[in-house]
C-alpha cells in the first residue's frame, strides 16, 4: 500500500484517539479533552483529504468508482459535515455519535479488499455525469446518516426523561423538540439530493449504456429511499405527525438507505 497505506493506518489511529476523547468528554464533561478530541479530528479530515487527492492523481480519476472507495468517500463526508456542524452549532453529543458512525465505516475500509476496476471498465464508466451522479448520491447519504443520529439522540434523550436520569449529559443533547427538527432538516436536504443523484444516472446510463434495466435491484431500490424518506416528510409537513414514531420511521428508512447501498 505504501505511503497511502501508512498515511491511512496513521489517520485511523487519529480518528480513534479522537473518538475516544469524545466519549471520555461523554461521561465527565471534560471541556479540554473536547478540544484536543476536535482538533484531532480536524487533523483526521485534513489527512483524509490528503489521501483523497493522491488517490484522484494517481489513478486520474475520481477515486468512488469501487465500493471500498465508496466507503472512504461516506466516511469523509460524515467528517466534514461532523466537522461543520461542531462548528457551528456546538452539538457535541452530535459529534461523537457521528464520529462513532464515520470511524467504523474507516476501519471497514482499512481492512476491505482493494478491489480494481479495469482499465477498459473505467474509461467505459467514468465521466463527468457519472461523477456529479455518485457524489451528489453520497451527499445526499451523508444528510440520512446525519438524520439517523439525531434520531438515535432522540430515542436516547427520551429514554433518559422517562428514566427521569437527570444529570449533565442530559443537557448536553439537547430538547426533544430540537433533535427531532434536526432529523427533519436533514432529511429535508437529503431528499432533493437523492432524487437529482438519480435524475442523473438514468440520464448517464441511458446515454453510455447498450441497455438500461428499470428492474435492476439497485434502480427499484433507490426508488424505494426516495419513496419512504418523501414519505417522512409528507407525514411532518402534511399531516403535522411528530414524536417516537415519526422518529422510529425515520431509522427504518436509513436502513433501507444502508440495503440499498
């Protein structure tokens, strides 16, 4: 693997440091430990970003083209909209659930197969449609991802109210009423994109594909996401249902968002 093997290896043992602070600042509300915790991850996205760009200039194209890069690119996307969010919202209960989520999918990208497409496969694929296609899909992944914590907090939050386990950490989640508007905006921003991610690839597989199949699983599958996250939000905006069982609706759709990945 070389130097992006190491560099990668270094940026795993990184993110798990920063992990660890997070969750340390989880259970004692250690404000230094917070801060470290941040700029580690801040460093981890950096070198992310780093191993990122090699990949584009040695291969010459945009590294999504497999699945374990696929991983990678999920995986940097959950850091920087982590990172984002941190910014500029201070939810750091946010973070570290996220960042739990991002470091997993690494580890599983560390340990994957490296798998190759051809050269021939990648001249017949790749192109600048296709690109916008799968980039604008992962994004939209990242705001379900997003979406499907805060539900997690949702449930944790609630659990903890009914538990009446009022302590710090309670606090630090935030309201209720928050979490689960969070989730909606979330979702609010990763319907559109999915729907355009898809509007694009019909358009690239109808142009560069002999046949196109509608009945593909991947195609019915997709469809399925846009269906039952529309659903969501038709259910919030609509009729005005919120609460646990929006919420738990909300997880279920995410993992029809990971079958489907």
């Amino acid at each position: 693997m070389g130097y992006t093997g190491w560099l990668y290896e270094f940026t795993v043992i990184l993110y798990a440091l920063s992990v660890l602070g997070y969750f340390i600042d989880f259970l004692q509300n250690n404000r230094k430990v917070n801060r470290t915790s941040f700029w580690l991850l801040s460093i981890v996205w950096i070198l992310q970003t780093i191993y990122f760009v090699e990949e584009l200039i040695n291969l010459g194209e945009f590294p999504i083209l497999t699945p374990s890069k696929g991983l990678f690119f999920y995986a940097w996307v959950i850091v920087t909209l982590s990172l984002i969010i941190n910014r500029f919202f201070r939810v750091d209960v946010f973070v570290f659930f996220a960042n739990v989520l991002g470091f997993v999918i690494m580890s599983v990208y560390l340990f994957a197969p490296r798998d190759q497409a051809s050269n021939i496969l990648s001249e017949h694929l790749m192109s600048g449609l296709l690109v916008i296609h799968v980039t604008i899909a992962f994004l939209a992944y990242g705001a379900f991802t997003l979406s499907f914590i805060f539900s997690t907090m949702y449930f944790i939050q609630h659990w903890m109210l009914k538990e009446k386990k009022w302590n710090r950490r309670l606090i630090r989640f935030g309201s209720l009423t928050q979490l689960e508007k969070s989730s909606f905006l979330c979702n609010m921003v990763g319907v559109p994109l999915l729907l355009i991610s898809l509007i694009l690839g019909i358009i690239w597989a109808s142009i560069k594909l002999h046949m196109f199949y509608w009945w593909d699983a991947k195609v019915i599958l997709s469809f399925i996401v846009i269906i039952v996250y529309s659903w969501f939000l038709y259910q919030r905006v609509a009729k005005g249902m919120h609460g646990k069982t929006l919420v738990f609706w909300n997880t279920v759709a995410f993992f029809v968002v990971l079958i489907n990945y």
